[in-house]
C-alpha cells in the first residue's frame, strides 16, 4: 500500500490510465470507421460495427471499474467519495485523449470523412435546403474537426462522470459489520 491518496496521486494515476481508457476507445472508433469505410453497407459490416460497439462499451465500463478497484486496493484510506473523485479525473483525462486522438483522425488521417457525411447529408435533406443553409452547412464544414473535438469531450466527460457515480457506490466495499468489530474490542 502507498502513502494515503493525495490530490497528486489522484492525477498522476488518472492521467495514466486515462491515457489507456482514451486509447482503448479511440481504437475502437477507428476499427469501427474502417469496418464503415467500404462504398457497399451490408449486413454484415452492421453486425461487425455492432460487435465492435459492444466491446467500446463493455470494455470502457469493465476499464473504469478495475482503475477504481486498483485505485482503492492500492492506496489507504480510499473512500467511496475518493474513488467518484478519482472517476471523474478518469473521464476527464481519457476525454481528452480520445477527442484529440478523434480530431486527429478526422483532420489529418481521413479527412474524406466529413466529406463523406456532408454530402450524405445533402443526398438526406438537400431539397429541404434553402442556399443560406447551404452556405451555413459549408461553413460549419470547415470547423468540423473543431466541433467534433469539443462535442466529443464533453459528450466522453459526462459518460464518465455517470459512470464514475454509479461504479463509486460500491468501490471500495463497505464491510457492514465493521462496526460491530470495532466495539467488540472496547
């Protein structure tokens, strides 16, 4: 056991493993985009996406729980109101991460994905369109990575902070006869 929690352990282990959770979800968006990439939508590449989200999903929540666990297992004097506090940092950090490993991919690697989505768009609701929404729609093009990276963060942050809320009820455990042990000795 390390020394009791301090606001910089907290951040160190928060940054580390942020940076495994953000990785871990940035693989499999771009997993997910690539399955995406062929020009035919088939049902198998649903399935495959699908398969694909359910390890995103699963392995996030299973991720988040066991840095929790190890947080708690690892230092002393870990209350439950610690670990939501350590939850958060978590979200933070691998929000950040996986938004700038996104905002990477979408600026850099494949850029054609957001041409790609506007003119499928246009197909979808372009009768619908009048020119200035046209215009605003090409302008909101331009700043696309930009929007992608903030929704993405806040979007990745408030997952986290729920979750990091529900997992922190029962990380650490609470022994209910506790009590009873400590007056045994009295």
């Amino acid at each position: 056991m390390e020394n009791p929690v301090s606001s910089r352990i907290l951040w160190n282990k928060a940054a580390q493993n942020g940076l495994l959770l953000g990785l871990f979800t940035a693989a499999c968006r771009i997993v997910s985009q690539a399955i995406s990439a062929t020009e035919t939508a088939t049902a198998g590449t649903a399935v495959l996406n699908g398969i694909v989200w359910l390890i995103q999903f699963g392995g996030c929540l299973w991720l988040m729980k066991f840095f929790m666990e190890r947080l708690a297992g690892s230092c002393k004097g870990v209350t439950n109101r610690i670990t939501a506090r350590y939850g958060r940092m978590l979200a933070l950090t691998s929000g950040l991460v996986f938004s700038a490993a996104m905002f990477f991919d979408v600026s850099f690697i494949s850029p054609e994905t957001v041409s790609r989505q506007m003119d499928l768009y246009y197909q979808m609701y372009g009768s619908m369109l009048d020119e200035n929404s046209r215009t605003m729609l090409r302008k909101i093009e331009d700043y696309y990575p930009q929007i992608m990276f903030f929704s993405t963060l806040i979007y990745s942050f408030v997952y986290g902070v729920v979750l990091s809320a529900i997992l922190s009820v029962s990380i650490p455990r609470k022994d209910p006869f506790s009590s009873f042990m400590d007056r045994k000795g009295e």
